[in-house]
C-alpha cells in the first residue's frame, strides 16, 4: 500500500484535507495523554494528583470536541458519499467515521460524569481494600454500572452488526470498545469450549508434583536485574532510541509514537522472575507500537486494531516465547552473569520453574494456563451486571461461588476475590474478554510463525530473535488499523478467533515437553 | 483577599461561569504544555523530536482557540461592561482580557509561520555553532526578525500606554509579553544609568587580583554533588513531594502547578559550584511557582506576574543568599560531608572563591557584577534590529564592538560571540531584558527583606530560611497576578524598578566585606 496516497478533486480533496488536519491533531493529543499517564505513574510528585485529573480531563475534553466537532462529520459525509478511491484513505474514513460515531453520540455530560464516578470510584475501591470492605465500594460501583449502562444505550444504534447477527445487548456496546466487532453471541460460546477443555487440563497438570524452583528462591539483586532486563530488550530488538523503560508499581506500556514508547517494569529482590517476564510483556507490546505504519501517522490507521491484538503481543513474547526452553538456552547464561546464583542451574530445570501451574485466586499472577479461567470468571459476572441479571451487593458472593468452581479454590478474603482488579473501579466492563482474545491469537499467530519461519526454535536458541519480530512486524503491527484484528489474523492464520491453537500449544508443552 | 469570591447574578454571573471554565481548561493546558517542555529535556528518548513537535503545536493551538474563542470574548465583554465587585475576580477579567486581546490580535497563520520559523531557527543556530559560522544562521534570523516584527505590529493596537507616555514602539510590544508594563522609554535610561556606575566599578574590582579558589580545582563526585543539591532543597524548604528535581543539560524550572514543579540541575564532576548554584536558582523559581495562589488555580491569577519578577527570585536565592558569607557558614560544612576535599576549607575562604568577579565572554558563566553588562549588550542590539537601523549581516561585527566596550574584552569567535545564546534562534527578541529586571528586583526585595527581618543574616547562618521563604511567598508569590510586578515590588519596597538597591549590595559587597 503506498504511504502517500494520491489525492482525490476538489470538494473531495478539500474534505480529505480537513479530516487529515483533525487526524492528525488528534493522533498528536492522544500522544499527550499517554505523555500524561506515563508520569503520573512513573515520575510525577504524590500532591500533584488533582491537578493532573484536571489536566486530563482538559485533553480528553478537547479530544472529545474535535472528534465530535461538526467540521469532522461534514467531511467525513462528503467522503462516504464519495469514498476514496485509495484503499488507505478509504480505511482512515471507515475508522474516523467509526470513533466520530462513537464520540457524537455520547453526550459530553455523560462523558464528564463518567469521568467524575471513575475518580470516585477508584477512591472508593482503594479505600475498600484497606478494611473496609466491598460495602464501601459498592455505592460508587452501583453509580459507575448506571452510568456505562447508559453509555451502551447510546451506542448501541451506532453500533455495527457484523456478519448481520442478531440485535446487539448493551455489553456488546461496551466490548466493541476493546474489541472492534465482537460480540457475545460469538464470545460466550468460545468461553464455554474453552472451559471445557481447560479445566480437565488444569486437573491433569496439578495433580503432578510441582517443578523444583527452589533457586528462585533468596535475594537477587534490584540494579543487575534491571541491567538484565535491558539486555532482554536488546535482545527482543526494542529500539530504546525510540523508546525506554522505567519503573513504575504496575507495569504497563503507552505508545506516544512509534518514535517514542514508554514500557515501565517492576523490581522485586525476591521474586526475580517478576522483572523479566514485566519487561518480556511489555516490550511485546512495545515492539507493536515501534512498528506501527509510521508512514501514516498523520492518520488514525497509525495505531493498533484492538486491544485484544495488542495482549497478544505481549502474551506471545512472554509465553510463547518467554516460557520455551529454547529462549532460556540463550537468557538464562546472560540472566547468570548479573545475577551469578543462577549460575549453577540448567536451563531445563529453569524452563520448568517458569512453567509452574497452580491454581491462584489472583489474576496478575496467574499461570498461562489457569488465566484464562480468571478472564471467564469476570466476563460470566459483568454480562450478569450489564444484563440486569446480578445486583452489586451479591458480587462477592457470586465471585467466590465462580471462583470455586472454575478455579477449584476458594477467596479467603475480599482483597484475594471481588476487589483484587481496578478495572471494575474505574468501570472498564467489557474489558477483560481481551486479555483471552489476546491470548488465543497469540497461540494462533505463534503458530503461524512457527510454519512461516523454519528453524524459528533454532533462531531463538542462538538469540536471533529479529526474524520473529519482522514477522510480527509485517504481518500484524504494520498493519495498524487498516484492518480488523480478526481480519489481520486470518489473514496470517488462515482462521478467525478460536481455542484450537491455545488447546494445542498448551498440551504440547505441559502434556509434552513438560509431563 | 477571599479564596472563593461571592458569585454575581443574572448574565453576569453566566459570563463569569464560562470565563472560570475557560480559565480553568486553559490554566490545565498550559500544565500539559509544561509537562512536554520537562520530558524533551530530561526524558524523552532521542528520536521522539518530530512527534513531540507536533504534540507541541497541538497544545499550543488548542490554548491559542481557547484564548481567542468567540465565547471567551463575549463573556469579557459583558464583565468589561460590567466589572465584578470582588476583587479578584476583577483582576482575573482584567488579566485575561490581556492575554485573550494578545492572542486575538495575532493571526493564527502568524502564530505557525513563528512556529515553523523557531525550529528552522534552532537547527540553523546549531549548525552554525558546529563550525559553519553565522552566515549559515543569518537568513533563518532574518526571517524570525520580520516574523516577530509582524507580530509586534499586530499587538501595537492592543498594547497599554502605562502612565500615558508616548505611542510605543514595535520592541515595546515584544517586551510587554515579557515585562507587561514596561517600555523602552523607561528601560533605555535605566539601563544607561545602570552602566555608569557598574563599568567603573567593574575596572575597580578586576584591578584587584583575584580570590584564590584553587580548592575547587579537582574532581568531585557526581552523585555526592546530587545528594548535596537535594539537602539545598530541603534546606530551602522546597516541597519535594509537590515537586521534584532532575538533571538536564541546561537547568530549568516549569511549575505545572503549585502542587507539581519540576528543576533540573546540572553535574559537571569538574566545577562543584555548577549543580549548587544551578540548583538553588532554580529552586527560586521553584519556590516561586509552589507559593503561587492555589486557593485562585481556576483563574488565571495563579501564575507569575512577570519573568522579570520570577528571575528576581532566583536570583535572590542564587547571589544575595546563595553567594553570602552566612550561607555558607551553614552550607558549607553539609558540602564537606559529601565532598570531604571540601572540608579544610573555611567559609570566608569559600565566600570570596563563590565571588570571584572577571571579564568574561559567556553570559550565562557571568559573575553578578558582570552580568547586566552582557544584557545591556544584548538590549541595544536587538532594539537596533527591531527599529530597523542595523541589518542581520552587520550583527556580529555590532557585537563584538560592544562587547568591547561594555566587557573590555573581544570574542575570539562567534561562538563565544554573537552565537553564544539560544534566544534569538527561537525569534525571542524582547527576552533579555527581564533577566537584568530580575536582578535589580532581587537587590529590592532582599534590602527589604532584611529590613522587614531583623536578624535575617543570622538566621540564614543557622540554617532557618523559612523566615525569608514565607516573607517572599506572602509578598510577593501568593499575589500571583493580581497585580503587576512593578506594583508588586512597589508594595514592598516602597519604589519601582530601581538600580538604587543593587548598586548598594554590590558596592556593599565588593567595596566593603570584599575589598
């Protein structure tokens, strides 16, 4: 596809213009908000937190006015009625015609309220963890369901109907928000065949006794598990001239620019296995938002399709990658030289300790094959809220009923169980199906790699991780939004979303390699 | 003054109500601008240069149509008309109808041409400073000089007569964005005044022979010079978790909000008095923006009344604290614990070595007695090029002549000469002349402060600067713009912008304690 496309005639031309100015300012304030949301977690000062709810909301505010503005529809009009014939500027007016919609038809005091509850609502939740309870978090719970309910309501009749299903509910609103075209009467059924086999999986595997990873155990140091973790991006080929990495409580990853992403990573001196794995799945991320379509950055196709694409990035780097014993062959010897405990250990008997399965009552910590149990948990409870179905108050014990028969184990706690996520806190309902699409097309696309790239195990042995990385390159990150996640990956892949890769992959290793 | 002035009615009242949002939005923006100046000097990764200048301009923009917006002008026009009773609120209309007539008067095309102008301007001044010479940068100057003269024009209508002098001149309009109030009429001879004594004194204190700082001489430990910046700022009393302090190449101070200020500082492990004195000017200006009004940080009065009175606060803290015989009776002994060469040295030895006066060719290397002189230079030149009587091309032969004759010494090349500062490589003509307010400022409020706190120099010898902070945060911090800074000073001091006090602190110093 070229990166200058050639420009339509007159009104066509003078429309194109306008939306490319409004992309292109809008592309830069998204930049800022990550810039934003990047020191507020690694840099700025403990009392500068309410001004920086109001500096925020002041870009959000004006992303929200531009995106909505009146100019942004005329031209977008003429260009739908006379679609261009360039197949790029075609597919930047089909995805700011879809954010257009999505921000017109939310009003701007919906918006504000939302915003307002999410602040509310995190105070509450913090609050709550601290001893007092989901009861105190329930109100502003109760408040931020209301209010995403009626955001749904609203977008709902702009809301696509893709493969002309039936008529979409209000949760499928909110997941089309990370997840462009998906819907639960597609997603419910592929969590239930999921479940079906995974939970067998996780009987086999855990009644097993645990792999020996007593190594891990001690006090490794903080400054040469940072070094290590500058060499695995190095390694993975994240370019720290367009990028760097710091620390921060959570990790995460904020891309500006494919000029400049921010990844954060986590020490602990006890748990050396934390920094790495932070630092493999957050450069995942990282390397997909290096490789966008720079080209096309003064449009809106310069980003990525899908939050649940995006988690595959990350998941694929981790585990599929991550957690292999070939990746090990070349990490562990340079794990070793910064931190020399580890000098005596095979990578065999390391390839085991990362690849310990259990059944953990917390998410964030969970095993590549209990997570997607988590994720099932949570989507099965906020259909419930979004449907009317469950009220807040019998959240916790919903939970812990769930949590039991999913997971075979039971919360002792609040903390452990109903308050362990912030994604509820601040409202994010439909947001947790992505962290199980990105781990089943991440299986999907590994897989795909693995035919693409003969040798691809030998290549890591040695450290040669590029091939893989302008793989993903190619075939997924440069392609920004000028696809659907689904598409992109069929594309690859050969199929849609499906466990059948996941299902493979995991019984190989831990049925396989691993029994 | 109250913190929350009693509301009006009616349409008074709606109009107050959409000024103190837009002030509100606009004061936030001006924050995230802030936060994208910081990142670029400290942390953002190298090849993020071009994205940045687009989040730039973005935000710039968007303050600029804010500012400028019909609404924000329909609203002035009704409080004009009507003026509020409270106070404050008064002066928030008279402040931002200042600022909104500036941003309506230049034409938002002028507003890019100067933007594109700046960094075409930068890049030309940096390669003419890496040997091509000023020919290189002349023709980009030239355009930013007619850009800027554009825009002087532009503001001339909208521009006050203070004390209805004569009609001003197009400098007048520059100077006034940075010195709102002050002109050229009132400058020019102050200025004149200033180097009559100031040459003749210079010759008197170089006659002498200098004081011996081979002490400094050495190598000094880059993290202990860190550790000792971060005891001046609790020493300062600067909040450091409403605040903090990083390194950059050239420091820098940017008050997001009074509950978010950033400094930088600078280690040379070669001059141990670079991160001291860098830190505690800097901390001035930090001081500064932490003091500023927070109870009024919806309207534009909580920001500083001019950068000459910022400067003066640094300033204050840099020489009349910073290089004074009691401070390093205090400070001293703390440096020796982190650099213990330091330790055999005495304070008074310390005072005179801090105060060591020379001709010399940089500004920004230049001791407080020399360093006016390196303005009035800078002063005339630029008043010659905006009244159009010296041309680009003769600037450098202009400059050397007057460094001459002010300094008593030649440049050996441009570099040290007529390219030496970054200023007008960004169009910044008019600039200059607060740093020179900000030192006769300083002079002011110190002789006042001293006044006002009787046993000041004691309690500096011991270490108890709160006094002085709090005296200039009720002074002079906390009234943010609700009055100029000439009349803030006046306040205090009982006199405008005067030479008066700064002649009598240097003679004082240099005749006398010195001599």
């Amino acid at each position: 596809m070229p990166a200058h496309p050639k420009a339509p005639e007159g009104a066509d031309a003078a429309a194109w213009e306008t939306l490319s100015r409004a992309m292109s300012e809008l592309r830069a304030l998204a930049g800022v908000s990550g810039l934003l949301g990047w020191d507020q977690e690694t840099y700025m000062p403990p009392k500068a937190s309410a001004a920086r709810g109001e500096q925020v909301a002041a870009i959000e505010g004006a992303i929200h006015d531009r995106l909505a503005s009146a100019e942004v529809r005329g031209a977008l009009e003429r260009l739908e009625a006379h679609p261009p014939e360039d197949a790029d500027r075609a597919a930047a007016v089909r995805e700011l015609s879809r954010d257009h919609a999505q921000a017109a038809a939310v009003p701007g005091a919906l918006v504000r309220a939302i915003a307002r509850a999410q602040s509310e609502g995190l105070e509450a939740w913090r609050v709550a963890r601290q001893g007092e309870g989901f009861g105190r978090f329930a109100p502003a719970l109760s408040r931020l369901l209301e209010l995403r309910r009626e955001q749904a309501a609203a977008l709902l009749p702009v809301l696509g109907r893709p493969g002309g299903g039936p008529a979409p509910e209000p949760y499928d609103a909110l997941l089309d928000l990370s997840e462009p075209g998906l819907r639960v009467v597609a997603l419910e059924p592929l969590l239930r065949g999921l479940c079906a086999w995974l939970v067998p999986l996780l009987d086999r595997i855990t009644a097993r006794p645990p792999p020996d990873d007593s190594f891990l155990h001690g006090t490794f140091d903080g400054e040469a598990q940072w070094r290590f973790t500058l060499e695995l991006l190095d390694l993975m080929g994240f370019d720290r001239e367009a990028g760097r990495q710091d620390r921060s409580v959570h990790p995460f990853t904020v891309g500006l620019d494919p000029s400049d992403v921010r990844i954060t990573t986590r020490i602990h001196e006890h748990l050396p296995l934390s920094a790495a794995f932070s630092t493999l799945h957050e450069a995942g991320h990282g390397l997909y938002e290096q490789q966008l379509p720079a080209a096309l950055r003064q449009t809106v196709l310069c980003a990525a399709a899908s939050n649940g694409l995006h988690e595959s990035q990350s998941r694929l780097w981790e585990n599929q990658v991550g957690r292999s014993l070939p990746f090990w062959r070349v990490a562990l010897p340079r794990m070793a030289r910064h931190l020399p405990q580890l000098s005596g250990v095979s990578p065999e008997r390391f390839f085991r300790a990362v690849n310990r399965v259990e059944r953990s009552l917390v998410r964030v910590e969970a095993d590549e094959v209990t997570y997607n149990l988590h994720i099932v948990l949570r989507f099965e409870l906020e259909l419930l809220l979004l449907r009317g179905k469950l009220e807040v108050r019998d959240l916790p014990a919903a939970w812990d009923e769930r949590s039991e028969r999913l997971l075979g184990i039971r919360p002792p706690g609040e903390v452990e169980g109903v308050l362990q996520d912030i994604h509820w806190a601040w409202g994010a309902f439909g947001y947790f199906p992505s962290y199980t699409v990105g781990n089943l097309y991440a299986a999907s696309l590994f897989a795909a790699a693995r035919r693409a790239l003969p040798g691809l195990e030998g290549a890591i042995e040695r450290g040669e991780l590029s091939g893989l990385k302008e793989w993903l390159g190619r075939n997924v990150h440069a392609v920004g939004r000028r696809r659907q996640a689904e598409e992109i990956v069929r594309a690859v892949t050969g199929q849609g979303l499906t466990d059948r890769d996941l299902r493979e992959y995991l019984e190989r290793k831990y049925l396989g390699e691993l029994a």
